[in-house]
C-alpha cells in the first residue's frame, strides 16, 4: 500500500505541477493583457485629453465669432444711423433747393416788373456815357431774360 500511495502522491505533484504551470501560463496571459489594457486606457486618456482641448479650443473659437458679430451689428447700425442722417440731408437739400428755384423765379419775376417801369421813364438829352449805359443796362437785361427763358 505504501507504493500504492507513494504513485498516487507522485501524480498528485505532477497533476499540481502541471496545474501550477497552467496557473503560472495564466496569470502570465492576464498580466499581459492587463497591460495591454492598460496601454488602451492612457491612448484613450489621451484621445479623450486631445478631444477636451479641441472642445475648449472650438469655444473660444465660437465666443470670438460671437464677440466679432456683437462688433459688426454695432458697426451695421452705425452705417444704418449714417445712412440715414444722409436721406434726412439729402431731403433738406432738395428742399433747400426748391426754396432757391422759387426764390429766383419771384426775384427774375421783380427784375423783370422793375426793367418793365424803369422802360416807363423817359430820359431826354442825355450825355453819350448815360447812353452807353442804358445800353448795357438793357443788353443785360435781354441777356437775362434768355438765360431765364422770360420775355
């Protein structure tokens, strides 16, 4: 009994020898994918890092377009305010100018009633400068009426 017990033990050893070396195999394997794992986790640590950046990086980007649009609707409603102080002139002008037109239609029309008595007096022995400039007086005055389309 005792050889019978001695092959057992000896199978026993080599069984636990064998299962010890499977254990051993094991954790080996485990341990390498533990690290391999744990390369996965910094590469992912490091994506996510790099995605975090480039997120803080496209908010800044967004609040400085933002910022920008801010200043280029400001500067929008200044060139509307200046345009529209422009049609505001522009229409005082243009009243300005009728005002003008009407100023100088009365006053051709005054000029023309003044030539028309003036042409009422008649002066006799009158000297050749007097003459001479009653000439010149009423050449102007046909000249006037030309230009400004009287009679």
């Amino acid at each position: 009994m005792a050889g019978r017990r001695a092959i057992i033990s000896r199978r026993l050893a080599q069984s636990a020898a064998h299962a010890s070396a499977d254990v051993k195999k094991l954790i080996e394997r485990s341990a390498q994918e533990v690290r391999g794992g744990s390369d996965l986790v910094q590469g992912a640590a490091k994506k996510i890092d790099e995605m975090l950046a480039n997120a803080r990086s496209s908010a800044d980007l967004v609040g400085s377009i933002a910022s920008e649009s801010s200043h280029q609707a400001s500067a929008i409603g200044e060139v509307s305010a200046a345009m529209h102080t422009l049609e505001k002139t522009t229409q005082h002008n243009s009243s300005l100018v009728e005002e003008t037109n009407v100023a100088i239609s009365t006053t051709e029309l005054q000029v023309a009633e003044m030539d028309r008595l003036v042409d009422l007096f008649t002066i006799r022995d009158l000297d050749p400068v007097a003459v001479a400039a009653i000439s010149i007086n009423e050449e102007s005055r046909r000249n006037r009426n030309r230009r400004f389309g009287s009679t």
